[in-house]
C-alpha cells in the first residue's frame, strides 16, 4: 500500500480519532468535576469490563485445559463474572462497595496470578516473572482499596480521570496532525 493509498483512508477517518479524543476528555473532565455520578458511571463500566474478563478467562480456561493451570483460568474467570453482576445488579448500593469489590477482585485475582506463576515456573515458562509481580500488585492494590474503600473511590475516580483527559487531549492533537499529513499527501 502506497502513501497514496493511505491518503484517503486517513482523510475520510481522522475525524474519528478527533471524536475519540473530545470524548475522552469530556469523560476525563467529567470524572474530575462530578465525582459522584461518575463513580455510577465507572460502576457500569467496571461490571461489563468484568463480565467480558470473566468470559475471556472462562475460554482462555477451556481452551487449555490440558495445560497444567487451566483451572486458574476458570477461577478468574468465575471471580469475574460474579464481580461484573454484582456491580450491575446493585448499582445504587455498589457505588461505594465497588472499591471493595475490585478490591477482592484484585487480590483474588493476585492470588491466582501468583499462583499461576508458580505452576508456570515449575513448567519452564518464561514468564512466570511477570505473572508473579502482576498478582503481587493486584494483591497490594486490592489491601489498599480494601483498607481505604471511600478514599480508594476517591483516588480510582483522580486516575481515571486525568488518565482520560491526558488520553483525550494526545488523541485530538494526533487527529489534527492525521488531517495535516493527509494535506501534506495529497498536495505531493
């Protein structure tokens, strides 16, 4: 494919990397000026986040089953999905129990990943490393938001937040400068 097939393409679509990024920071602007309703809002976004983990790791679990830790798969996946239904279910009560359930979820899920690392060393896998400083963080992070639950909320909502703003503001920037290079083909 040619620059001067790209063109186009990036021409007729640089508009969408544009939307993106105003959406981004909207959310981004919104996490950080209207922390309650935002916190309802990650509520939703949490519970269909875990679902589709909980059914990516139930297959991924399937899947492997004659692998020596598909089972953790399927734990995963089970903690998953019953954290991603409880978030959806109760979503009115949930706003602050979320940090509590991604705080279990993350320590399960730690725990699991540690454990993983474990059978996965002992099968000469390379990277049981980073399987076991992924559960050692989940762990952590899970015991904070545990401890901390309303300040955890707080802290989750300040990440995501700047994290969206931050994401919003580089992709308008990448989309005026997509629309620019499409210019700059096109006059080649």
């Amino acid at each position: 494919m040619s620059a001067t097939d790209v063109g186009p393409a990036v021409k007729a679509l640089w508009w969408l990397v544009l939307i993106r990024g105003v959406l981004a920071a909207v959310f981004g602007l919104y996490a950080l000026f209207a922390p309650e309703s935002a916190l309802l809002a990650l509520v939703f976004v949490f519970g269909f986040y875990a679902i589709m983990d909980g059914v990516a790791a139930l297959v991924l679990g399937v899947r492997h089953r004659r692998s020596s830790h598909w089972g953790w798969h399927v734990v995963q996946g089970v903690v998953s999905l019953l954290a991603g239904l409880v978030a959806l279910i109760w979503p009115g009560p949930t706003v602050l129990a979320l940090v509590l359930v991604i705080g279990v979820w993350s320590v399960v899920h730690g725990v699991a990943e540690i454990v993983e690392a474990s059978v996965a060393r002992r099968t000469g896998s390379s990277s049981w490393g980073w399987l076991l400083a992924g559960g050692v963080v989940g762990i952590l992070f899970g015991v904070v938001l545990i401890a901390s639950p309303g300040a955890g909320a707080l802290v989750l909502l300040w990440i995501i937040g700047w994290f969206a703003l931050l994401f919003g503001v580089l992709h308008v920037v990448w989309a005026f400068r997509l629309r620019r290079a499409t210019r700059a083909i096109a006059t080649v």
